[in-house]
C-alpha cells in the first residue's frame, strides 16, 4: 500500500529497487539550453509550473519528455496529495516562447519542498531501501549505515575501487606509451609495441572486471571496506534509474549492498559539495525594523548589507568557513575596519541562526532565509499564479505527514539544540517577511560583489 509519508521522506526511506531504463527525450523544437535544475512543481488550472530550489518565482513548464514522462509522475504523485511536487530534470529557458521551461528529461521525482533542505553536503552518493529498511551514507573514504536489520549504525573506512582500477588504466596506458617509444627506438620495430598494447588491454579488463563484476560501464562507484573482515562492506553504485514499487518515487541510480554476508537492494543519489550547499543570498527583515541582507560565494565571500532607519545602505566585507560541527562562523571588517566574528548555526531548512556576533546588526537568534536566484530569465511571482486544483498557494506547505518511527529513526541528523537562553519563540521568529526581498538592498550587495577581491 502506497503510504503519503513519502512526501516528507522518499529519499531517507526507500523500497527494493525496481529499475527501469532511462527513456530517450523528444527533440527540442527550438535551441534551448539545457542545465540540471532542482525544486517543485503544481499545476494551476491545468498547466504544471516550476519553483527551483530556494528561488521566489515560477516558470511555465513545457513538458517535452517522452511520453510527457513528468506531466505522469505529476498526476500519480497528486492523487495522494496536494502538495508540492519535488523533482530534478534537465531543462531550460526558451526567451522565444514567453520564457517557458522546456523540460527535456527527469531523473528524481519525489518529495516536497522540503526536499530541497535534505542534508547531502560532503556525501558523494546516499543510497537506501526501506525494505528492509536502511540507509547508506558515503563520504570519501568512509561509509555509514544505518540499519533496522540488523539494528544499529555502522561506519566503515572504505576505498572506492572503481576509481582506482581507472587510476591504473590510465597509469597502464602511460607505461604502455613509454614502453612502446623505447621498443620502436630501440629495435625499430612495432612487435614489442603491439605486445604492450596487448597487456594493457589485459589490464584494463582485469580492471573493469574487478569494479563492475561483469556489469561493465553501468557500475559508476564500488566502495568496499578496506580492513580486513571476514565479511566485510561492499556497495555499488549503478548507472540505472530506480523506482520505488511502493511509492512510485524516481532516483537516478541503482545501489546493491553487502553488509555482514546480508545483500540489500536499493536507490541512491548524489550528495552534495559543501559550498554548493551554502552558498546564496540570506535576509532577516523583522517587523518594524531594518533588513538586513548578506550574500556567500562558493569561493567563501561574504558580503553583508543593512540599511538604518533613515534608509542610508552600509556594506560590510568579510570570509565565511564551514565548521565540523556543522556551525558557519563569519570573520567580519564593519565600516570602520574594526574586526568581528559572527557564528551560525544551519538549521534543517537552509536558514542560519545567529548565536554571536555584532549587536550593531541584529540580535541574537535572528533567522536568515536563503535565497539562491535559479539564473533563469522570466518567471513569475507567487502573487500573480492564479488558484487552481491546489487550494494552496505555490510553495507553501499543508498539513505536513510524520514518517513511520523506523523512517524517522534514519532520518538526517537535524542541528544540535542551540545553547542560550533565548526562547524558541526568539530563535524562530514568525515575523520574517519570507517573500519580502528589498530589491534596492540587493542591488547594493551585487554591486559590491565587483570589489577587490579580500586579502
């Protein structure tokens, strides 16, 4: 039975792999070009609209899958719920047809908005099944599991194989290069070439055998423990969609996994570099006083800009760092180049809390909401998305479904409790203008962006 909990957590809990090969898309009718986009979609008196990942508009979607591949996920995932639809396709803009999306092709459907908070950062792949029920984080050089049966959590030190025997193919090929030139210069033949050549070939597939175990180039990743066990881990990581016979939900690839002489099958999909994760615009505007707005690069800038009450724009300039404990800490210079440190923690949504820094900015617990402009030409704002099927608005959230225990119990590590005396009312403050972005104060942070680089 298909259970409407898949909406909170398709990606933490999935079902036994039912793998299906990808489909080829429909030609684009004009040249558009195509990048990997992230967010939701409704439908709004009969047309499917696109919200990326921490963006305020909308766009158009022109489904052009085969099949309109997207329109049918859409229509089975709506008839259980009304919310919000999470996927990630490949698309783009077109500025000739009033800047509708053309979707070309999908390889994740499944979630709500909130998916988009999914904590992935530093994992190279998440892979996962719910039958039984188990998830697998993997990190470079690690893996955890966390598993029902048998219960418990487990971390291993792991090497991925599949990136060595490339390693070794391309070493082989160079030593093949190197050992044919001194052959053909020394006897001014072809014969020891043509023999190197042949061991290369032997090598490589020696190599390829070892990583995909006769499944060839579909093994994308084979991570195996790297201590000595008398059944050690082993998890591979396949280029094949995978769907989820019980929830319908779409994941890019194919995971199998031995764990204590036990195999499991399930889907996976990429994590996320950390930067990648972070970075964006972020705003804090409580009721009756100034916003305060700060950009992070990826190359770790941060640009901060707040405006008084008589509407004069000031900018500050400084570096941000990602701390193991999951903390951001800001290193700051104010207007009159006196130094001062910031420290956030990241909440489960992409906001980050204040717990110190300058009481010239903002108090203590102040809630900043990410934004990440998509890049996209047109689009629309909430307000001009007229009511359709959906009796809420676009974005917004319904009643939102707990996940069974053992799902909750795998569920991503949320941020520690914050240590202060403020209240939960103070550090969640209600009053932030989410859709309220003052476009003459993010002008001035762009402009900013332009000066010299920080020393």
């Amino acid at each position: 039975m298909i259970r409407n909990a898949v909406f909170i957590t398709a990606f933490v809990a999935l079902l036994t792999l039912a793998g299906c090969a990808a489909k080829k898309s429909q030609p684009l009718t004009t040249p558009v070009s195509l990048q990997t986009l992230a967010g939701v979609i409704v439908e709004r008196a009969g047309v499917l609209w696109f919200q990326p990942c921490y963006e305020r508009l909308w766009w158009q979607i022109q489904d052009n899958t085969e099949q309109q591949e997207l329109t049918g996920y859409y229509r089975q995932f709506s008839m259980l719920s009304n919310e919000e639809l999470y996927v990630q396709l490949q698309g783009g803009v077109d500025p000739q047809q009033d800047n509708k999306l053309w979707v070309n092709s999908i390889d994740t459907v499944g979630g709500t908005a909130q998916t988009c908070s999914f904590r992935l950062e530093g994992l190279q792949f998440r892979a996962a099944s719910s039958d039984p029920v188990w998830v697998a984080d993997i990190m470079a050089g690690q893996v955890t599991v966390k598993s029902v049966n048998p219960l418990g959590s487990y971390s291993f030190q792991t090497v991925n194989e599949s990136e060595q025997a490339d390693n070794a193919s391309i070493n082989k090929t160079a030593e093949a290069d190197v050992t044919e030139t001194d052959a053909t210069e020394a006897n001014g033949t072809e014969a020891e070439s043509t023999e190197t050549n042949g061991t290369e070939a032997n090598g490589t597939a020696e190599a390829s055998e070892r990583s995909g175990g006769g499944t060839g180039s579909d093994v994308i990743a084979l991570y195996r423990e790297t201590v000595p066990a008398k059944k050690p881990l082993q998890i591979k990581i396949i280029q094949k969609r995978c769907v989820d016979s019980e929830t319908g939900t779409l994941l890019p690839f194919t995971a199998e996994m031995s764990l204590f002489g036990r195999l499991y099958q399930g889907c996976a999909r990429k994590g996320h570099p950390v930067n990648s994760e972070i970075n964006g615009f972020y705003w804090y505007q409580p009721e009756g006083r100034s916003q305060v707005m700060f950009k992070l690069s990826s190359d770790q800038r941060v640009q901060l800009v707040t405006r008084d009450s008589r509407g004069k724009a000031v900018a500050e300039r400084g570096r941000w760092q990602y701390l193991q404990s999951g903390k951001l800490i800001f290193s700051m210079r104010d207007a009159g180049q006196q130094e001062y440190l910031m420290l956030f923690t990241r909440e489960s949504d992409g906001r980050l809390v204040l717990q110190t820094g300058s009481e010239h900015l903002v108090s203590y617990g102040a809630a900043f909401k990410l934004w990440r402009p998509s890049g996209l030409s047109g689009g629309q704002l909430l307000t001009k998305l007229s009511a359709g099927r959906n009796a809420a608005a676009p974005g917004s959230l319904t009643a939102t479904l707990l996940p069974d225990s053992a799902s909750e119990a795998l569920q991503p590590p949320a941020s520690s409790p914050i240590q202060t005396s403020l209240t939960e009312s103070v550090l969640i403050d209600s009053r932030v203008q989410t859709a309220d972005i003052d476009d003459e104060l993010l002008n001035e942070i762009i402009v900013h962006e332009t000066d010299e680089p920080l020393k």
